[in-house]
C-alpha cells in the first residue's frame, strides 16, 4: 500500500447470521469498500483492476487483525466520551 492510501474499519455489525465489518480504502481522488470476512468487493470507485487485485491480496493477508480492530470499536462509547 503507499502512504498515501488511508483504511478505515468499520465496527463489527451484522449481516444476516454473520458478524461482518466493512474496510474503506481511500485515496485522493478514489475509493474501494470491502467486507470482512472473506473480502467481496462492495463498492468502487477509480480503482483499477490492479490496484483491487492489491487491496484483496492485503486483506488477505490482514484479515484477522482488521477484524480485531473492528471487534474493539465501541461507536457509543465514543460518542459517550465527547
């Protein structure tokens, strides 16, 4: 990824019977959601296949963090604290 490529993880939410959180990539003029676990491309727009292809292969690889991550995230605690 270059550094100028930011992700973002959403909390774990539902989907049907599964526990899913969805990952933003974001750059200056595009962006890529996926869905975790599993990571199915949800949206994009300006990424080319190559770029997509890089993205998967790092979820591939990060997965199980992400998805900790998102696991941690607390929206009411954090709306609590401000």
């Amino acid at each position: 990824m270059n550094s100028e490529m930011k992700i973002n993880v959403s909390p774990v939410t539902r989907l049907g019977d599964k526990r899913v959180a969805y990952v933003l990539f974001t750059d200056k003029t595009s962006n890529a959601e996926f869905i975790i676990p599993g990571g199915e491309l949800i949206s994009n727009k300006g990424f080319d296949e190559e770029k997509l292809a890089e993205m998967k292969e790092y979820l591939e690889y990060e997965q199980d963090s992400l998805f900790r991550v998102a696991k941690e995230l607390n929206p009411m605690r954090s709306f609590m604290r401000d």
